[in-house]
C-alpha cells in the first residue's frame, strides 16, 4: 500500500526550508487515505453494474456464437436461472428457517474438521520429510502416487466407510486438505535460508532449537499460503461429498433445490457456501498478520482486504 | 603451543573425492597458524584460496583432512558456543526485529530474557542503532543490517571472533564508518582473538596486527606480516598515515601476482 502513497509536492518556492513542510498527517487523513476511495468506488460500481445485468437477465438469453460447434453462451431456460430478487426472497426465507441453520452448522463442522485434521496431519509429516531427508527418500515416491490419485475418486468409497453421517465428508476433505499441505511444507524445510541454519549451528543449537528457531518460522509463509488454498478445498470437499449422499447438509440441500428447478435456493445457498469459505479464509487471515507481522511492510498476498 | 589461542597444525583440506566423477579439490596445503591470544589476524587471499575453510574449521564445521586444528590448546571436535562467526551474508532472521536478532545466540545459550535484553540494547547503543532495535531487517539499511550481525556475532562475548568479509557488501563510506566502529569495539574489549578475513588488503592493514597471505588454490601461506601501527587506531586519518601506506605497498609487492 505505502509503496504507492504520492510523495509530496517539493516546496521550490523562495525561503523554504524543513519548518515550512506541513507536520505528518494526521491519523483520519492517514486512514482515508489508506481506504484509497478511487479503488473503493470502481468496487462498488462493479458490483451495481453486474446487479443490474444480472436482474435485466440479458445474460441469460444467449449470444448466437458457436465455436467448433460448441456454444460458449446459450440461452438458459428461465426456470433454470433465478434474478436476485428471487434470490435475495429465499435469504429472507432462510434466515428464518431453522433447519436451515442446522444444514449450515453441518456443513461447518465437516469442513471445520477436515480443515483441522487434514492440516495438522499435513504439517506434522510434512515437516517431518521434511527435516529428516533419509525418510523423505524412502517415503517421497508413495506420497507422490497417492497424491496423484483424484482424491475426489474416493468419496463413494469413504461413503462406504464412514456411513452417509459427517464422517464421510470430514475424511474426504482430510485427505485433499492433507496433501495441500504437506507438500509445500516440505518443499518449504528445503528451502529455509541455509545461512540461517549455518549460523545458528556454529551458535551451538541444538536440533529442537535450530527446529524452533529457524526452521519454524522460516516455512510460515509458505505454510500460510496453503493453509488458505486448502480451507477453500475443504469446502469444496465437503459440498462434493454432501452431493454424493448425505441426510443433511447446505451442500444436500443444494442439490435438492436444483433438483426441484428452484433456482432461487440454489443460487441464495451458493453465495452462502462462498461466504462461509470466506469467513474460514479471514480466520486463517487473522492469524497470519500476527504469526507474519514481519512481512506487513511489504506487499502481502491477502486473499482478503477489505 | 598450548598457549595459542588458535593454532592450525600442517593443515591440508581436499573436498570431493566420495564422487568418482568430480575432481578432487585440495582447498588448503599443508597450512599452519598460530595465533595468541587477543590478536588481530587479517587472512587475505584471492577468491577460492581457502580462507573461508579456515573459519569454518575453527568454528567446528568441518575437519581437517590432514593436521590439526586446536583452540586453547585442544582439538577443536565440534561448534562451540563461544566462538562468534560472522558470515559473509548479514544472514538476519528477517521475522526477528534486530533485538531479537542480537539475543538469538544468547537464546540459544538459555540465558534469561531480562539479561539478554539489557546486553541487546547496550550492543546496539554502540553500534549506533538504538533507535532501530524494533525494525524488522526488510526496513533497514545494509550497513544497519551488517551492524546488527556484528551485534549479534558479539552478543554472547565471545573470546574468539571469526569473522568472514563482514564489511565486503557495503559501500565505501559505509564501510569505514561501520570499521571504524567494529575496530573500536574489539580494543575496548581486550584479550579477544580475531581471525577476519578479507579480500582487500587495505582493509586488513587497517585493522588487523598481522596479515596472513594465502595463495590462490591450493591454499598456502605466502606471506605472514606484522602490522606494527599503534593502537587505538583513528582508521579515517590511518588511511592517508604515510606510514601504513608503506606498509600496505610491502605486504602488497609481495602479493602482486597471487590477488592479479
């Protein structure tokens, strides 16, 4: 942000000197100017102008194109779309809904859970081949297989396992989040400043406290970048799995609605499923900026910002 | 010999050799050093002579293939925690802000967290950074970043100092100001050993209080000089002193054809 402040205009007129230069901003222009309400404004009017394509439903009546005998933009029936007014009339619905309240505390949970569980479990062995080459040699080769497996493969398997229950959705969003994690977590233990490492031998540390010291805090940056990529994977996991067969959930329930043609749901119960990937996203968000305070001078790669 | 704080004993050093198909490299022949304790020793030599090994076999990285390297006496086995290495790169930890980063060896040593506090601050008041001692390295200067390791290099008293390029990156205004600060810090603190190795000879001269000249690859000694200039040395008015520069012209018409 800082880096694209103007600097102020140089004084050339006659006499000046520093006490003529204003005194720092104060703390409400600084925060203005931080909001930067050009950026702000294009925002806000990007989203009126695609509410309003979106009610005209010119999108939806097709763009005569055809692209190898493909239409890239055909017309949509107009049961299977819905304008936002529909939309917005099944959140008012909703909001009043209770079992729908449990739908989403379902949906929650399952990616909560595969979120923690499959996140944990991917930094704990990726910093353990990490650190220890020898295992990453004997064990590399098998992870890269089982990653290369389509994890979403799994799911009628794991149904199978786990019951139709959360179960089933909680290990299916394990595994995907497991392998977004681990990977880069060992990549990342190579890849710690080997100076770092060096100088804190020659300190005399000892293996937990070179663990502690350097190679921790070293992986956090890359560690945070996919713990972010795998909330937003444990939701789709999850939502997959709800699709295959579940007794409740938002995903279920989207499902149902499409079914039924109730386009109004189903598109009310997206911008839901999107929100709730956002939230879990700001979460890990609010972490990061204390874990990686270090990097707040420079350009972070914030998902979020608002 | 047991009263040297550091000695190198017919020390030769070849790398490779596990690798059947990569050459052997022998970085050092049959090299030997004693050093008192409390002197200044500058090791200068072209790029690849070896000088770095030397450090990193006196800071218990590597062995000696051949020889041997002892401090105090005995054998040197393994890293010691006090001795302060300086590596070339300022090597920061840039998610600790420089206090942190001055407190890391003392960290490591366990010492408690009010004690090492007080020495952070007190090393970065002479080193000119108290102002500084809560940013973060990505905001500081390379000159404030190489301080910062002298801080930290320093932090944990060592009595043998190793020091590799440290002011190699800095300009040359730079340089002298953080010399002439590093160079006072070491005569307030009497009795402590440098090994501080250089590529500039006028450097060397400048600090040390005996030049030790290796030849290019394989590493051996060609020239080992006192530098008879009194202390405590004024290194800005040093520099045009007629006396150091006919020292530096000596030591240099000795080593013309290894550094060209």
């Amino acid at each position: 942000m800082s880096s694209s402040d103007p600097a102020p205009p140089a004084d050339t007129g006659q006499g000046a000197t520093l006490d003529t230069v204003p005194e720092s901003a104060t703390l409400w222009r600084w925060r203005i100017r931080q909001l930067d309400l050009p950026v702000q404004l294009i925002r806000a009017a990007v989203v009126v102008g695609l509410y309003f394509l979106w009610s005209s439903r010119a999108l939806f009546k097709g763009v005569p194109i055809t692209v190898f005998g493909f239409e890239p933009l055909p017309e949509v029936k107009d049961i299977f779309y819905a304008v936002p007014s529909e939309v917005w009339d099944y959140f008012t619905a909703y909001y009043h809904d209770l079992l729908f309240w449990k739908d989403l505390w379902v949906t929650v949970q399952e990616a909560f859970w595969g979120f923690a569980l499959g996140s944990t479990a991917g930094l704990l062995v990726g910093l353990t081949l990490g650190y220890f080459r020898r295992l990453q040699k004997i064990f590399g080769p098998f992870l890269v297989f089982s990653n290369a497996v389509p994890k979403i493969a799994l799911a009628p398997i794991l149904i199978l396992w786990y019951g139709i229950d959360m179960g089933s959705k909680i290990a299916l969003a394990t595994v995907i989040v497991f392998f977004l994690v681990q990977m880069p977590t060992t990549a990342a233990v190579g890849l710690v400043d080997p100076d770092l490492n060096i100088l804190a031998t020659t300190m005399g540390a000892t293996q937990v406290q070179r663990f502690r010291k350097v190679i921790i805090p070293g992986i956090m940056p890359a560690v945070f970048g996919a713990l972010r990529l795998a909330a937003i994977y444990s939701m789709l996991a999850v939502v997959f799995g709800e699709f295959l067969a579940s007794k409740r959930g938002l995903g279920q329930r989207l499902l149902y609605s499409v079914n039924q043609f109730n386009m109004g749901s189903a598109f009310a119960l997206m911008i839901v499923l999107a929100l709730i990937a956002l939230a879990l996203n700001g979460l890990i968000g609010l972490v990061e900026r204390r874990v990686l305070k270090w990097q707040s001078n420079r350009e972070g790669g914030q998902v979020v910002s608002l | 010999m047991s009263d040297s704080a550091v000695a190198l004993e017919n020390v030769s050093l070849v790398f490779g050799g596990d690798d059947p198909r990569t050459e052997r490299v022998v970085a050092l022949d049959n090299v030997s050093l004693r050093v008192p304790a409390g002197q200044f020793v500058a090791v200068v030599g072209p790029s690849g002579c070896g000088k770095t090994t030397i450090l990193n076999m006196l800071a218990g990285l590597i062995r000696p293939t051949l020889g041997s390297v002892s401090r105090n006496g005995s054998e040197i086995q393994g890293p010691s925690r006090d001795v302060g290495y300086m590596l070339a790169r300022s090597a920061l930890s840039p998610w600790r802000t420089a206090r942190q980063n001055v407190e890391l060896g003392l960290e490591i040593r366990g010492e408690r967290k009010a004690d090492r506090r007080l020495r952070a601050t007190e090393l970065l008041a002479q080193l000119r950074l108290e102002g500084f001692a809560d940013a973060y390295p990505s905001m500081l200067s390379q000159g404030m970043q190489q301080r910062v390791a002298i801080a930290r290099t320093l932090a944990i008293d060592p009595d043998l100092w190793l020091l590799d390029e440290p002011f190699g990156a800095l300009d040359a205004q730079t340089r002298l100001t953080v010399q002439s600060e590093f160079i006072s810090l070491w005569e307030t603190n009497p009795g402590r050993t440098v090994i501080f190795v250089t590529h500039d000879l006028e450097e060397a001269v400048l600090l040390a209080d005996r030049v030790v000249v290796l030849t290019a690859r394989p590493g051996k000694i060609k020239l080992d000089a006192p530098v008879p200039l009194p202390r405590p040395r004024v290194l800005d008015e040093l520099k045009f002193d007629p006396v150091f520069t006919e020292i530096e012209h000596r030591i240099w018409k000795e080593l013309r054809d290894e550094l060209i």
